[in-house]
C-alpha cells in the first residue's frame, strides 16, 4: 500500500481518478467553492498545484466517492474487515481458526513501531502563515484544518498505545488568535482528548498535542472511526496502510514519521478563546464560541508536502462517504455492543447526529396476543447512552416481525413506523439534554431535548397517499403539500417567539380538531416554504430534524397527559426557522462567477462538467 499520500495520488492519476489543477487559485473561498462543483459532480481527486500564498500544494475530494475510497483501500479493505468482525466476535476466531489465521496476522503487522534517527516530516521548520490558508465559507472566522489527526496521549498513562487521535477542526487565523503563536482546537463532547485535557487539568499541567496533516490516507480515516475499547486509531491506521504506524518523539511531542506536517503545541488549563463561525456538516454555521486555544510549538512539513483539505456543508459531502466506509467496517458492532440492536442509522440527509433510525428486537412478552414496545424502550434507552448516538435528538425505533426492514431506505423505513405508531402512546420524550455541539435548534450550547419514536405490532392505518381535505383552507396557512405517505407539510407565519408559536399551534390544532379525525397522516410539518419541503425526502429531513427541538417543537392534535406521558392523535413538528439558529450556508455568487475559468475549454476542469 501507499508509504505516503504522494504515492496515493500518483496511483489515483495512474488510474484516472485525479486531475491537476494547474492555474492559480486563491485559498479564500476559491478552492473550497471549486472542491464543492466538482464533489457534486462526481468528478475525481483535485490536486492543486499553485495555492496562492503558499509554496505547498494541496488536495481535496480524496474520499469523494465510496468507489474511489475503496480503491484506495483495495489491498487491505478485506483483512481489516476481517479483524473488526473478530473484535466484535471473538468467537469466530475460535470456532474458525482457520479461516481467521490470517486476521492475527494482520493485526500484528499493524501494532505501532517506533522509528528512530531522522523523521522525513521534520526536514524544515515552517510557520502557520507558510500553509495553505483555506477559507471555505463566506462567514467562516478564518482558515480552519478539516482532515486533521489531532494525536493526545493519556497524563496517566502516557504512550502510542493509550492515545487518541480524533479529527477535531482546528483554526489556524483570524478571531483573537496571534499568528504563528496560537490557534485554536474545536472538539465537542464525547471526545477523547477531552478525556485527556480533564487528567491533564486535575494535574495542573498542560497537555501536550500533535496535529498531523497528510500521509497515508489510511491514517485519516482512521481518525474518524468510532472504535471498540482497547483498538487504538493507530492500529487501525496500520492495518489499513498495510505497514505500522511510524513514529518517533520531537521535544516530548509525537511526530508521525509518514505525516506531510506536523503542528505540535500545549493546551493550558481553562484557557479558551473564541472560535467560529465555521460552515458545518448540518448545513449551517456553527457560532463563535470559546473554546481550548493551542500555544503552538513548531510547524514541520516534510519535502514536497501536499496539504489535504474537505469541505463541509449540507448533506451529502465528501464526508458522507467516510460515513459509508465505517459503516461497512464497523457496522456490525453495535450488535454486540448492545444486544438485541441489529442496526442503528444515523440519517446522513439529516446531518447525522440530529436523527436516528433503528431496528431492535421485542422478545419481552411473547406470549401475549396486544403487540406493543417494551424491549425497544430498553433499547432506546441504551443506544441514547452509547457514545455518539448520544447526541441524537430524534431516534425512531421498531422491529421487525414478518417482513424484512431496511432502515437504510429511509422513506419504506419511516413508512412502516407510520403505519404501526400509537401517537397516544409511542412517543417519549427527554428533556433538558445534551445534543450535538453543532445543533442550534437546542436551548443553548450542547444543550436541547430527545423523543423517542417506538412503533411495533400490527399495521394500524393506511397512510393518505394526497393531502387530506381537513388540512386545506385553514386561515393562515397555506400552500399544504404531500411530503410522502403519511406526512403533510403547511406553510405557517414567520416564527416569532415560541410564547407565540405557542398561541398559534393552539389555534392550529383546534382548527384540525374542529375538522374531524385525520388517522391517515399522523406528522404534520410546519415550515417556512412547503414547496421546498416537499420537494424531496432530503429536504424534508434535512429541513425537519435539523431546525427544531423535540420538546419546543413537537404540538399535537388532541393532545393530553395522562401520568405525565403525553399523548396526541397527530403530531405537529414546529421546523420553521427559528431567530436563535444558525445561519445556513449560502455560496458567494461572485466567487461562483469566477471560479468558471477553470471549467471553460482547455483549463483544468473542462471534462469534469
């Protein structure tokens, strides 16, 4: 496999999976708005070779598409499969020695070997203001790393095999940061360096950090793998590149041998500075706020070094494809770390964290006849405690009984829960929460509420296939259109204050009542524009379950508590958009204009549109 990331882009040409950019291009908003035309349409790899500003070149749309990254990883793709599911599964190697003989070796091959004498990536000392200063988005507060390795080890336990390494982005210019000397480390909750900076803190001493940029891509994605206690991201990273992980100590940091640079420095304890706007995975902006600032150390780059760069925005994005990659290699793990979960999806059109659809198992009561959740609360409870998919605020839930479900076809998955879900009794709410550190549909910085949606037994309803005639000429709103079976999107006033929602979904709902049962359309959306709504499955889920608050948002017709569990015949989600959220991403119509030279005839890009 590939000793460096040259190597791979020379394999990627090789085969017609990069192109050479070859005219100069600006770094302030240029090449992320060129990264985001090509991504869109399928195109290759973008090597580019004149970054204004800056003598090193750099790289994007690597994992652009899940056939090229499993190109990328073609020669190891299968033995690192094989090793995951023996994690999961540790009885397989025993009932199948053989045919796991080789996943042993695989592993083996993968443990870290620390190098010593001289390390490629320190040949020259730079500075921050010699790289390649990427400005995505418009009201980004300045150039931000988004493929970086950000290596910690634990105070306790120090060494390569208690590390972590996690791609937290990382600010590099503008807001208070002094150039050269400072930048600034954005991770969220549930993140292993915060584990680190904690001991670190209680000890009164500042963590020592590594920021690797470039090498081998395996040693990227492996940054981004959700892993099972006790397989280091540095293993994985072995694995996948088909040779150890190389390392050495430079002044007490580690310095990854195959990296193309290195950004070494101290987190200080409570020292934060703000951080932001970024232009983030839900589609929006994520504000400025203070977060842990990095006194930088030394910069290294390696000779001829090649600067790797994504973009993210509203979903899908390259980063979807990392997405698919770890769902086919660690896919299989939530089996086992909860038992009774066959799949839990976390719906990319949604940005991942906001929205979760699961499978269970409902094995408590089979002996009676009225089929109703009971193990799916239990699971629920468990998926909704389990690292990431913690930060989920919406999580439909069932299981399958006679039919085979899919929760990856997300329009039969949230079909068949419409059908079966009791609205009296199937949604359950968690208030005063923690949610996604990007969300601001929530009550403050990581802070908003869940509702589980558990749906199980016998089909209840057929779904209304057009918009049903009580949900038209209601004063006020307007414009009602059919999302899919099953759900009705109406157009309401501009959201004020929810002292105001609060009134005008009491109307509403009343309105509804007054009119009769409406058992075939159990969710209503109230938006800003239903046309835009109804367009399509991805608009409806991005738009719906990245701008509310379950606990704020969710209204029903005929609704009631009974024991404090509330209950309604349809439910209402408030995805208007809200005054506190965040801006959404709007591309510079200028920069659009200008970036059109590289794709007329005889420039870089002529064949790529």
């Amino acid at each position: 496999m590939y000793r460096n990331l040259e190597d791979c882009l020379i394999d990627l040409e090789k085969h017609g999976h990069l192109v050479r950019i070859q005219e100069e291009v600006d770094p302030y908003l240029e090449m992320a708005a060129i990264h985001l035309k090509v991504y869109e349409a399928g195109g290759p790899a973008l090597l580019f070779e004149r970054v204004k500003g800056s003598k090193f070149r750099a790289v994007s749309n690597l994992f652009g598409t899940v056939e090229r990254s499993k190109f990328i990883f073609r020669k190891t793709w299968n033995s690192v499969q094989s090793v995951m599911a023996v994690r999961n599964d540790p009885m397989k190697a025993i009932k199948q020695p053989f045919k796991n003989l080789g996943t042993g070796l695989a592993a083996i091959k993968a443990l870290p070997l620390k190098k010593l004498g001289k390390l490629p990536v320190t040949a020259q000392e730079i500075q921050i203001s010699d790289l390649p200063l990427i400005h995505h988005w418009p009201n980004d507060g300045g150039a931000f790393v988004t493929l970086p390795q950000v290596y910690s080890e634990d105070p306790d336990k120090p060494g390569i095999m208690n590390s972590n390494v996690g791609m937290y982005r990382i600010q590099l210019s503008g807001n208070q940061y002094e150039m050269n000397k400072e930048i600034g480390l954005h991770y969220q909750i549930h993140r292993g360096i915060g584990i680190h900076q904690d001991k670190a803190n209680k000890l009164g001493q500042p963590l020592k950090v590594s920021c690797f940029v470039g090498g081998p891509p395996a040693h990227t994605l492996s940054a981004v793998m959700p892993l099972p206690e006790g397989l280091t991201e540095m293993t994985v990273a072995g694995m996948l590149s088909g040779r150890s992980f190389r390392y050495n100590y430079v002044d007490g940091y580690c310095i990854s041998s195959d990296a193309d640079f290195v950004i070494t420095g101290e987190i200080y304890p409570e020292e934060t500075k703000p951080e932001g706007p970024f232009g983030d995975h839900l589609g929006y902006y994520s504000l400025v706020h203070p977060f842990p600032v990095m006194k930088v150390h030394k910069v290294f780059a390696k000779p001829n070094a090649i600067w790797p760069f994504t973009v993210v925005g509203r979903p899908p994005q390259e980063d979807t494809s990392f997405g698919e990659l770890i769902h086919e290699l660690t896919g299989d793990a939530i089996k086992y770390e909860i038992p009774g979960v066959k799949e839990v999806h976390a719906v990319d059109a949604a940005g991942v964290h906001p929205l979760l659809f699961a499978i269970g198992s409902e094995r408590y009561t089979p002996y009676q006849k009225v089929k109703k959740p009971a193990e799916l609360l239990t699971l629920a409870n468990r998926i909704l405690g389990t690292g990431q998919l913690s930060l989920a605020k919406y999580l439909f839930i069932t299981a399958e009984e006679n039919e085979r479900i899919d929760s990856h076809h997300e329009l039969k998955f949230l079909k068949y829960i419409l059908e079966r879900v009791d609205l009296q009794r199937d949604i359950h709410f968690h208030t005063n929460t923690t949610i996604d550190t990007l969300d601001y549909s929530g009550t403050g910085l990581n802070s908003g509420s869940k509702v589980v949606i558990a749906a199980y037994g016998d089909k209840q309803r057929e779904l209304c296939v057009e918009v049903p005639d009580h949900l038209r000429n209601i004063r006020g709103y307007e414009d009602v259109q059919l999302v899919m079976p099953g759900v009705v999107a109406m157009q309401g006033p501009k959201f004020s204050s929810y002292a105001d929602a609060e009134d005008e979904l009491r109307g509403l709902t009343k309105s509804i009542q007054e009119k009769g049962p409406i058992p075939s359309c159990p969710m209503i959306i109230l938006c800003d524009d239903s046309s835009f709504m109804s367009a399509s499955i991805s608009n409806f889920l991005w738009a719906t379950f990245t701008r509310s608050n379950p606990s704020h948002d969710i209204y029903g017709v005929n609704s009631s508590y009974a024991n404090k569990h509330w209950g309604c015949d349809n439910m209402i989600i408030d995805a208007r958009t809200k005054p506190h959220q965040a801006p959404p991403l709007v591309p510079d119509p200028t920069v659009e204009k200008n970036i059109e030279r590289l794709f007329v005839k005889g420039a870089s890009l002529s064949r790529i549109l």
